[in-house]
C-alpha cells in the first residue's frame, strides 16, 4: 500500500502509522517527493492542514494546485482523509464522483467551533462591537437607556444543523436559558445532551418548517453542512421574517447565505447583527461592505482553529486507515 501525505505528517506519524499498518507493506511518500517526482502510484491519501495552508477553497495556492492534482491523477487511489469537517472543496466532488472514498474529520474541531459560534453570540448579545468601537474613539459609552441590550434569557435560538458542533452549541445555549429550535434533515426524538435530561428539550423541525419558526427566532445559528438544499438558504425573504433586531451567526460555509441580502438586511436594520466566519468568496474582498459595517464581527474562517486539533485529526486518520487497511 503506497499512503501520500505531506512532509511534516509523514514525519509525526511514522510510527503510529508502521503500528498501524503491522506487517502489511506500505510505503509511505511526501506530496512534496510525489509532486517533484511524478509519481501517481497512491493508494490512500491524507491531506492535512499543513497541505492545505492558508489556501481557501476559492483561491489555491500553486502549492496546493499541484498537490490536488497528484490526488487527481492517482488512477490507483481509493480512499483520503482530509483535515476539514466539509468536503465541498471541488476538488473532493470530483474525486467522490470517480469513486474515491473522501473522509472528513466531522467532529475533530467541534468543541472550537461551538465556542467560537457562542462567542459570537455573546459579543453580539452584550454588544461589544458598539463598546469596542467606542473604546477606541476613547469615548465612555456605558449601554444605558434605549441602548440596554435585552437579556439572552428566554430568547429563542434557531439551529441549522444537528451535527456535533450544533449539539454542543445547544448544551451552552440551554445553560443560559434560550429556547430551542432545531432544522434538520430529519425529525427524531432523541434526548440531545445527557447532562441537560432535565432541560427543555429543542423543538425539532425539518427544513421545509424554517419559514415558520423564523418570526419568532431572536438568533439564527447555521451549523449545517453545504448542499444544495441548504445553498442560500438565508435570502432576503427569510430575513425579513426574522422580528426586529434579530441576530445571525455563520460557522457552517459562506454560500449558505445569500451575502448580498445580509449586506442589505444588516444595513437597512432589518437585521440587528451578525458574526461571520464564512463567506461567498474567502479571502472577503477589501470591497466587501461587510467589513464597516458597526454591527458585524468578522472572522477569516477561523473559528475551528486550535493548537490540539492537528493531534486529533491525525487520530481520526489513524484509526481510519486502520479500519480501511485490515477491512
């Protein structure tokens, strides 16, 4: 068995991968050496975050043009594991469409992610956008009067997506006593989260009931996977259904929202606020108006980095080839 990886992969896991693979023969080669050399022999691929850099899925580095196209013209390749939870990449769609088992690390960074979309919330919900930017116009601005954010609370959060990121994000969200309403693929009555058995259970809809959940949803999460039932699932039509100052949080992937009607929602005020971790196109273009606007917080699809998650990537990776190896 012939495993591409980068470099710096093949080096951390030498040995995990020979205990892995025990006395069957395997090679293991560099996308460096195979881009260098030509060679197209890979039975199993493993694209880590290393290989993939500061590339976007939009804008490729030549870099990784060059370790894609290894991948893609790898006739004996069966199976890759790559280091994102979502393999809408194109280059994973057209490898799926040849037959290529492409594993995601779905669940590697979820725990990051859950508290990167519940910070979000929280800086929107007390308003620290407003407090930031008067912090550095030097102006004392305390949040009094008609300014007084309304307590979380008793607020309802409507979650797109059931996956483990949404699921953790409803186990923070019910400790601080929101509401919950759930849109996915499919409604089951299952207990979301041990620890909270005695908490009101979320109200568990299917796609096609967004609409009517959504006049009374203070918080739209989307933590949902991209396909073509959830591609611009957020137009100008659902948010003018959302009740005034509602706000919208976006870790899943940019295209689930329609960006030039959030831009227009968010300023005419019919939408209230918005973290964004994703975009239509990443890099966001300097032109991008979301970049002034007082009552956004922008991150650059960063919201699932972490120092451990190469470490639990690398796991996932391991215990797949095992399980694909010995199958």
């Amino acid at each position: 068995m012939k495993i591409l990886l980068s470099d710096l992969a093949m080096r951390g896991l030498s040995k995990d991968i020979a205990r892995v693979m025990g006395s069957r023969p395997f090679e293991c080669v560099s996308f460096e050496d195979a881009v260098a050399s030509g060679r197209r022999d890979f039975d199993v691929a493993f694209v880590s975050r290393d290989v993939t850099g500061l590339s976007t899925k939009h804008e490729l580095a030549p870099s990784l043009k060059a370790c894609y196209q290894v991948l893609e013209e790898s006739p004996n390749l069966r199976w890759v594991h790559i280091h994102s939870a979502g393999a809408d990449r194109d280059v994973y769609v057209r490898l799926k469409a040849k037959g290529v088992q492409v594993a995601t690390s779905s669940g590697a960074n979820a725990e990051v992610v859950a508290q990167t979309a519940l910070a979000g919330l929280l800086a929107l919900s007390r308003k620290f956008p407003e407090l930031i930017h008067a912090m550095h116009a030097k102006k004392w601005a305390p949040l009094l009067g008609s300014q007084l954010p309304p307590d979380l609370s008793g607020q309802t959060a409507l979650l797109v997506g059931w996956g483990p990121i949404a699921q953790r994000v409803a186990q923070f969200l019910t400790m601080l006593g929101l509401r919950l309403k759930v849109v996915r693929q499919q409604v089951q009555s299952e207990s979301f989260a041990k620890s909270a058995s005695h908490s009101p259970q979320p109200e568990m809809l299917t796609f096609e009931a967004i609409d009517s959940a959504l006049p009374t949803t203070d918080w739209v999460i989307l933590m949902c996977p991209l396909t073509p039932k959830t591609r611009g699932l957020i137009n100008s039509r659902r948010l003018n259904l959302l009740p005034p100052g509602a706000g919208l949080v976006n870790v899943s992937r940019g295209e689930v929202v329609v960006e030039r009607d959030l831009i227009e929602a968010l300023q005419n005020g019919s939408l209230g606020s918005a973290y964004l971790d994703v975009f239509e196109h990443e890099p966001l273009p300097p032109t991008s108006p979301l970049w002034n606007l007082p009552n956004v917080i922008l991150t650059p699809h960063s919201a699932g980095f972490s120092a451990g998650n190469e470490l639990r990537v690398s796991h996932m990776f391991l215990d797949n080839l095992a399980s694909w190896a010995f199958e």
